[in-house]
C-alpha cells in the first residue's frame, strides 16, 4: 500500500505531539482548558487506534526520526509493550480529565487551577507517551524529567504548606534518582558510543564500567518508582494533591520508571545480570509489599490508605526480576512473569487511577477524606462505592480481575522456577490488601449515623468515569487472552530466558 | 604511569564535582543549598560527557556528547527554576527555607535561605 | 449447541443480577418477575439437558484467559446433581424471599448479589477445571458478603468481617495448592486423571492439607467454621441459601472433586490422608452437635446442626468404599432438602411471630400449624428415623465405613443421631406439646412463605421414603459413584 511507510509515522506524530501541542494550547488559551483536553484525548486516540491496528496486523517496528539511523539518530520503538502501556494511559487519562472538567473546568471557584491543571495534565500525558515509545537511553531521561517535573508542579498545584512540602520532597528525590540515571548514562555512553538501545544490547557485557551505569540507572529508577527503601516521598505527595492528579501521580507516573526499568534489563542488559542483585530487587520489592501494606492498615484518611496501597503494589512489580524465565515442561506457555508483571502494570495502573477518582468523588460530596464521614455512602453514592469495590478487587487479585490474572502468571512461573517464596508474599500482600481495603468499604456499606449530614450530589455522569475504569481493569481479567497474545509482540528474549 | 590525557583530567574534574555535589546534598538542610548541590553533580555528569566526546583520539571529537550536554543543561535549567520556585512559595507559608522533617531549631525560626 | 446450553444456563443467573441491580426499588413486579422468571428458565434448560445428557450428549464450553488458565464448564453426573440441586431450592428460595420480605428496603441489592451468589454456585457446580471452579468459588465469597451485611446493622457488619476473615486467607491456600499442583502437572481437568505422581509423596501430602484448609472453610469443618453461626446475623432468605445450597455445599462439593476427581480415592488411601480427613469430619460431627445443644436461639442451633451434617458428607468422600461415597454424595442432597426446610421455617416463625429463642417455641404447633408440620418433617429427618432420608444416607456411610476398615464410623453416625435426637427432639416438644404463651394466630400469609417450606418438607420425605426408586438422589449417587468413581 502506498501510504503503508507513511501511517506508523504519522500514528507516532500523533501520540506524540497531540498531547504537547494540547499543552500548549492550553497554556495559551486559559480558561477553555477541558476543550482543548477533549480535542487532544481525540487526535490522540485517532493516533493510537491506527498503531494498535498497525501492530497486530505488521507485528512491531521502529522509526528513526528524520530518517537518522542510530547512534547518530534517535530511535522510536514500537511494539506490543509500548502500545500496551499507550492504551492505557489513554483510557486512564480519559477518564481523568473527564471528573477533572468540573474542579478544574470553566465554572471553577479556584482560578489557579483552571489555568495550571489542564497544560500539566496533557504534558504528563505527552511525557508518558514519549517514555513510551522511545528506543534510546537519552531520549529516555529527557521524558522522565519532563514527566517528573510535570508531577512534582501537580503535587503543589494547590499551594498549600504540606503540599508544598510534600512536592519538595517528591523532587528531591526525584532529582537524585535522574542525576544517577544520567550518571549511569554518561557512563554507558563513554563505554560503548550509543545509547540506542538496540545497539546497546549487543555492546554491553561484564565490564566495572558497565556494572556500575547499571547500578546507577537501576537505583535512579528505583528511586522514581518508591522502591523500598525510597518510598517516603510518596504518600505525603499522592494524598496532598488533588484527587484528578493523584491518579495520574499513582497509576501512570511509577510505572513509567518501571518501564524504563523493564526496557533496560530485558533489552539492553539483560547478561549482566547474577542472581544477587536479581534477589535483591524481588526482595526490596517484598518488602515494599509488606511495608506498605502494614501502614496502610493505621490510616484513617481514604488517600494515605490509596497512596501507601501504592507503595505496596508497585513492589509485586519487582517480582519481575528473579522469576523471568521460570517455566517448567508441565507448562505450555513461557515468559509468564514478564508478562504477569505488565498485566500487574496496566490492571494497576486503572484500578489506582478509579479509586483515586473514587476518592475524589467522595471528597467531594463531604468535604473531606477521614475514613468516619464515609459511613453509610452506598445510598448517596451507589455507582462510586461499586467502582471502588471493583477496583479493591482488582488490587486485591481476586478473579475475574486483571489483577488475578497478573498475580496468577507470577505464581505459577515462581513454582515453576522453583522458588515458591514469591509465591507465598503475593499470597500474603493480597490478603493484606483485602485488610486495609476491608475498612472503607465495610464503612461504605455500614449504616449512616443518625446525626451525620447529607452528603452532597455528585452526578451520575461523573460517577461513570471511574467505574468505568474499574471495568476495564476488570475485562482486562476476562477478556485477556488478546491483551495477552498482543504485548507480546515484539517482546525480548531474555522476557522468555529469565535473566540469569 | 599513563600520561594523563586530556579527556581522563575533564573525566576526574567531573568524578570529584558530582562527589563533592553528594556530599554537599547529604550534608545541607537547606533546600536552595541542595539545589545548588544538585547542580554541582549536574555540571559533574556533563561534564563526564564531555570528556567521553574523546574517549578515541584517533578518530577525533564526538559531536554527540555535545548534544546531550546541552539537553542536559536545559532540564537542568528547567528543575532548577521549578524547584526555586517551590522553595519561595514554601519558604513564604512555613516561614523556613528546610523541609519540615530537616528543621533544626526548637522554636521554628531559621535563618534566611 | 454443545458449548452453548453451560454458558446459557450461567447466563440465566448472570442476566437477572445485572439487571435488577438497575431496577428501582419500588418496581418489585419488574424485579420479581426478571428473578422468577431467570429461575424458571434456568430450570427448564437443566431438565432440558438432563434429557439430553440421558441420551448420551456432552455438552463442554471454554473460554481461553491467558495461555494454561482456561475457563472450562463441563457436565458430568455430579455437575447435574450440583446444578440441579441448586436450580430448585434457589426458585424456592426467591419465591420465599419474595414473600418473606415485602416492602423492606434495599431489595434491588439484595436480589442482585443473590441472582450472583446463583451464577457462582452455577458455576462451581459446572466446573471442568480447578482453576475454573477456584473462580467461581472466590465469586461466591464475593457475592454472598454483600448478603451477610445486607441489614447492614452491627451485628451483620461483625458477621461479614468473620466471614471474609475466614474465608480469604482459605481461597488463598487453595490458590497455593491448585499451582503448585499444576506446576508440576499442567492444567487439571476433571475429566482427565492427571499424573499427580510427579510429585513426591511429601509434597502431595502438603497440598491435600493445603486442600482440606482451603475447602474446609466454607465446608465448615471444624476448626474452620467459626464463621457459620455468627452469619445467622443474615436474613432467613440468606441462611437457607448459605446452608443449604451455596456456600457449604460448594465446600462440600469441591471436597468430592479433589478427592474422586483430582486426586483420585486410590492415592488418597496410599497417601494415606483420607483416614486423617475421616477423622477430622467425625470431630466435627460430634462437636457441631455438641455446641448445637448448648444453644438457645433457633438459628443458632441450626446453623450448628449444619456444621456437624455437612461433615458427613466430607466422611462419606474421606472412607475408601462405594457404599460410603453413595451416602455422602446422597447426603448432599438429602441435607439440602432438611435444611432448607429448617431455615424457611425458622424464618417464618422470626418474622411473623417474634420468635428466636428456643423457649418461645411453646405451642406454636396449633398457632401456625403448618409451618410447624414442616418444621418436624424437617427436623425428623435430621435425626434419621427410618425410613426418612437422613437415615438412608447415614445408612450407607455406615456400611462404607465398615467396607473401609473403619468400624468406628458406626460409633460416630449413632453417637450423632443420638445427639440429633438431643437436640431436636424437645424443640419438636415444645412446638406441640409445650404451653402457649398467648393464643395469637400470627398469619402464615402470604402463600409465598409457606409454599416453599411445604414443597422442601414434602420433598424431604419422599427422598427418603422413595430412595429406592430410579430417580431418587439416592438412585443418582449410586449411578454417579458406579459410573465415575468406583467402576
């Protein structure tokens, strides 16, 4: 076909420069913010249906901008994976910037926001896409910064004292975590030349050099993505900020850290790793499971409880690590931790996204978050207490959700390579999970006080958005034989190998 | 003893700063202090780019580093404005220029950032 | 046709829930209708393919996840029995909670997660795989909290956190279990005897243990059962269908899949697990009766004698012989039947007319006679006279359990009947002959509360009273166990 060479690029320009062109036009216009939003969320979901028919039609593929071939020019990657995580960062943001139209929108009390809510949100959106999407280290660190200075302004865009405190701490260690990772850059570059990737992985071997630029990037990005024990900055900065951005800061934020961290052990570098720092990083990641979990059973705000529930389960995603590869004959299917953990990825990523929603909804119509004005909300609030609850599913691993799906594929690869130990802690962070999520939903369905006051309507319209996220979260259960087959198109060898 | 090339003397000027920078970020309460500590270790990993744009003598300088340090200049110009920014606007509500888990004093006061 | 008519039958479940969870509340002519009438089809597909399975089809349905973990519905006797079980007492049911509760509020909820709680006993009952039947038992505990709590009063909200406290770290063993058993063996399909010998024997071991945990929750085996009597908090509706089909039978139910169909009763005697297991479900026989003495609210008492009848079913897999896996699997209808009838009766007698305790039972005989009637029925059969049909099924385990080597189990079965007797016996006293309090005719209106107990309590006679004919449940466990299981 003619224009066969001419749709991948123009799919990428648009999933690319659609949200940043947004940005812009919102920046510019003011006030008229949630329109621009909706014409961005269009040209962009134009862009990633065609990749998402280019894809599974031609398999993946790469682009070298401006027709420069690599290590001179800079390489776009596309395949299952990136298109995976695209998608549905799309659906979470469509969701997001739905509720978002009424805090942030044209009728707001609050003029900061309107202006300032609408270019961060798109450029955390372009950011993403461009983490996405890119096949070269460097290219790599410039949209985790823009994504992390993106997140640390939506962290303050409230301006109050804890918040801003709360963005200041968030950057600190977000700045260290990007000077390692340029550092482990600087490092490879000097080694080897390129930064491209896909030349990198032919390139890199055993060498002192080589080893530290990956301890340096694996701590930067481990950092980014409140590994224990880096996590602190993140609970004070995912409840302070408003709810509509504490989705996008809990479900979509993290996981582009660990996707970079995916891209660049899988594909990059994937002989340099031995079995102690493989254990390491599944065991930072139990003990974050844990950890996060315990804490989150002593809070008694509805956003400490969602944001240390993210602590916890960002950790089932280092599980990666030592158990890629564990397959046994008795199993017909490989890769099964690779792919389990970026079901947990993107099931994660919609579960957090509408119970943060969620919250904010209930925020709303009571004017706060402390867990004892919940009681009875199920009456008020029907649609948004059955969003939660699915969404608690999800998180908790309990079929049909994708979150089962997820933690089912990690199990059977930690039995089948032998190590049932990972096994045990996804056992155990799912029901801690059930524990702490327990509370406020038995407070939902438990009877109103006689004396508590109404709450506020919420309509039903904006109700829908996140339940309908929580759906999606779980039809990515049901229906994942296709998602199953798709992001493993194009994936690496080592995601079948294992690491070791 | 290998006579020291010019890229290995830019390569240890740029080790000691991004040392000198950690220390300096570790040792500080002061949010700006860290900041500017941030930009030491910046200036210190640019300049390890630098000095690897001529890692190869024979084959001339590498244009790429070149690139790369100048993106790198830009978004640390860009974190640097954002997070001075953050720093006034706390300063101002918590009457101090430290993170409140970093305050020293007893009473609340500190000294102008 | 042949994937369809599995995949229809759960959808006849599945379609009312969603529904009715969008039907206000006070369109109860919509609602009841949609429920009644899911139930009715639902009914009328199953004869349907009884007729057909008779005639020799097979019917199978799949649904691919991701690649290894599959959904398979498959029909074979046990399934029928299962599902046929569960079709009628949940048409009773709905018609009972109809009446039972009126103009309450909150019945769009309640009538939702209970269309639901159908759709995964369904499910359990139609399963071809472990990890299918694993799904639809998390789906039960999902959908049967929201109808624990439904009053929403302290007391539920204490019975559901019990519930889910049990109930989750169970379905977490059993996860454990089912993986790394098909670890090592691949998917397990019921229909299909998977190599287990790839495993040793220490490990087998463990997982059968692992089993028994995940399965013995919601089977209510002792010490797992704390949960059941503090669910009484539930509405009646609620008790008879967690008693008497959903959540212990599926228990029980999975009890026979593991040891006939994955494990296989020849390596469970060379394990030697299944005379442990005999022994734990005689304790618990004896201890449910023993705390069902001690108590003096109906309900109570009830859900206790449910804890020690269950078990024989769990006896009646765990003995190594024919004869005790026909009484077992007999029994799991024959308790079905009593039960129900018990609970509908003791709703009755709560809502029309104050009664909870043991000691307002005086003379209830001539002020509601027929609830009272079924009452005895249901409570007779419980101890086990001959010829009704709790002793038909203690009966067979008894002779089982002589075939197995194990003499004991007969101590066991009179020991219990003799505390069944204990225990029913002056409850059916006071009913009749005991001194009425007051003379007030509460109404047994409207026919819908009375129905259902009428047609269970006569249902539970005549299992017993007809066991020997062809299509008694009796004649079907035996048909089952000899075609499946004991060839």
């Amino acid at each position: 076909m003619t224009d066969s060479a001419l749709s991948p690029a123009i799919a990428l320009a648009l999933i690319l420069t659609a949200p940043l062109f947004g940005a812009l036009a919102a920046m510019v216009t003011g006030r008229r913010g949630a329109g621009i939003a909706l014409a961005t969320m269009t040209a962009t979901g134009i862009g990633i249906v065609t990749l998402l028919v280019i894809i599974a039609g031609d398999g993946d593929f790469t682009l070298a901008i401006g027709g420069w071939e690599p290590p001179l020019g800079i390489q776009l990657r596309a395949d299952g994976l990136a298109a995976g995580f695209i998608t549905t960062t799309a659906l979470v943001m469509g969701a997001i910037l739905a509720v978002a139209g009424k805090p942030f929108g044209a009728g707001a009390t609050e003029r900061r926001g309107a202006y300032t809510f609408w270019p961060l949100a798109l450029l955390l959106w372009g950011a993403l896409n461009a983490i996405f999407l890119s096949g070269d280290l460097f290219n790599l660190y410039v949209g985790l910064e823009l994504l992390t200075l993106v997140a640390v302004a939506l962290v303050g865009i409230e301006g109050k004292r804890e918040t801003l405190a709360a963005a200041l701490r968030y950057m600190m260690f977000a700045l260290m975590g990007s000077l390692l990772y340029l550092l482990g850059a600087a490092l490879l570059y000097a080694a080897h030349g390129t930064l491209d990737i896909a030349l990198l992985a032919a390139r890199v071997g055993n060498a002192p050099g080589d080893i530290v630029a990956a301890a340096a990037i694996t701590a930067g990005l481990a950092a980014k993505t409140a590994l224990f024990p880096f996590h602190s900055w993140l609970p004070p900065a995912h409840s302070g900020a408003p709810a509509p951005a504490s989705a996008m800061l809990s479900g979509l934020v993290p996981k582009a850290s660990f996707y970079i961290l995916l891209r660049f052990w899988f594909e990059a570098a994937p002989d340099i790793a031995g079995t102690g720092v493989l254990t390491l990083l599944g065991g930072l990641g139990a003990l974050a499971m844990i950890y996060g979990s315990l804490l989150a059973l002593h809070q008694n705000r509805l956003k400490l409880i969602i944001a240390y529930s993210t602590v916890a389960q960002l950790g089932y995603l280092f599980f990666v690590f030592p158990l890629a590869g564990g397959t046994s004959a008795a199993q017909p299917w490989a890769a099964g931790a690779w792919s389990g953990a970026v079901f947990h990825a993107l099931s994660h990523a919609m579960a957090k996204a509408s119970m943060f929603l969620c919250a904010g909804l209930i925020i709303e119509a009571i004017g706060h978050d402390r867990l004892p004005g919940m009681k009875g909300i199920v009456r008020a609030m029907p649609m948004t207490v059955f969003a939660f609850a699915l969404a608690a599913i999800t998180l908790m691993g309990l079929p049909p959700s994708g979150g089962f799906t997820a933690k089912y594929l990690m199990m059977t690869a930690s039995f089948a390579a032998g190590q049932p130990f990972w096994a045990l802690m996804l056992i155990v962070a799912g029901l801690l999970a059930a524990a702490y999520l327990y509370r406020p939903l038995a407070l939902a369905f438990a009877l109103p006080d006689a004396d508590a006051p109404v709450p506020g309507a919420v309509s039903r319209a904006r109700q829908a958005a996140p339940l309908v996220l929580a759906l999606a979260a779980i039809l990515l259960g049901i229906l994942s034989a296709g998602p199953f087959a798709f992001i493993r198109i194009g994936r690496p060898g080592a995601a079948v190998e294992g690491l070791e | 003893m290998i006579a020291p090339s010019a890229s290995l003397l830019y390569g240890l000027c740029g080790a000691v700063l991004i040392g000198l920078g950690l220390y300096g970020f570790v040792a500080h309460r002061r949010l700006i202090r860290r900041v500017l500590a941030f930009n030491v270790i910046g200036s210190g990993i640019f300049l390890l780019f630098g000095a690897s744009a001529y890692r190869d003598p024979a084959a001339g300088a590498d244009p790429v580093p070149q690139a790369m340090i100048i993106t790198g200049i830009v978004v640390a110009l860009a974190a640097t404005a954002l997070a001075l920014a953050l720093i006034v606007a706390h300063a101002r509500l918590a009457q101090s220029g430290a993170l409140p888990e970093d305050e020293t004093h007893e009473d609340g006061s500190e000294d102008a950032p | 046709m042949t994937a369809l008519l599995p995949v229809l039958i759960l959808i006849t479940s599945l379609i009312p829930a969603i529904a009715t969870f969008f039907i206000a509340q006070e369109n109860a002519g919509w609602r009841n209708g949609l429920n009644l009438g899911g139930a009715l089809v639902k009914l009328g597909l199953i004869v349907f393919m009884l007729s057909e399975v008779a005639g020799g089809a097979l019917y199978e349905a799949r649904l691919e996840f991701v690649p290894g973990l599959y959904l398979l519905l498959r029909v074979d006797a046990l399934s029928l029995l299962f599902v046929t079980l569960s079709a009628v007492l949940w048409l009773l049911t709905t018609i009972y909670a109809i009446a039972y509760f009126g103009p309450k509020p909150d019945l769009s909820r309640f009538f939702g997660f209970f269309s639901l709680c159908v759709f995964a006993t369904t499910g359990i009952a139609l399963s071809g795989t472990l990890v299918t039947f694993f799904i639809f038992y998390e789906l039960l505990t999902l959908s049967t909290w929201p109808l624990v709590v439904h009053k929403q009063d302290e007391k539920s909200i204490a019975a559901g956190r019990s519930y889910l406290f049990y109930a989750l770290p169970a379905s977490g063993v059993l996860l454990i279990a089912i993986i790394w058993l098909e670890s090592a063996t691949g998917p397990i399909e019921f229909a299909r005897a998977a190599d287990l010998r790839l495993l040793d024997d220490t490990s087998l071991r463990i997982i059968f243990a692992l089993f028994v945990t995940g399965l013995g929750v919601k089977a209510a085996l002792v010490p797992l059962h704390g949960w059941l009597p503090s669910a009484m908090a539930a509405p009646a509706p609620v008790s008879a269908l967690l008693h008497a089909v959903a959540v212990v039978k599926a228990g029980a139910f999975g009890f026979v899949r593991v040891i006939y169909d994955v494990f296989g009763i020849s390596l469970v005697t060379e394990l030697g697990v299944g005379l442990p297991l005999a022994i734990l479900a005689s304790v618990t026989i004896i201890f449910g009766s023993l705390r069902a003495l001690q108590q003096n609210e109906i309900k109570k008492r009830l859900a206790y004698s449910t804890v020690s009848q269950v078990s024989y079913i769990i006896l009646g897999m765990a003995l190594a012989g024919p004869y005790a896996a026909i009484g077992g699997l007999a029994h799991l209808v024959h308790q079905g039947l009593m039960k129900i009838t018990l609970f509908f009766c003791a709703g009755i007698f709560d809502e029309r007319a104050g009664i909870k305790r043991i000691d307002q039972l005086n003379g209830v005989g001539a002020r509601m006679p027929f609830t009272a009637v079924c009452f005895s029925l249901g409570a007779l059969g419980m101890i086990g006279l001959p010829p009704l049909a709790g002793f038909v099924s203690k009966i067979y385990i008894g002779i089982g359990g002589i075939q197995s080597g194990a003499p004991w189990v007969i101590g066991v079965l009179a020991a219990s009947t003799l505390l069944n007797a204990a225990y029913f016996l002056p409850l059916l006293y006071r009913i009749w002959f005991g001194e009425a309090q007051d003379d007030s005719r509460p109404g047994e209106r409207p026919l819908g509360i009375i129905a259902p107990a009428v047609i269970t309590g006569i249902a539970a006679i005549a299992v017993g009273l007809f066991a020997g004919w062809d299509l008694s449940p009796l004649a079907w466990a035996t048909l089952i166990v000899e075609r499946d299981y004991w060839p």
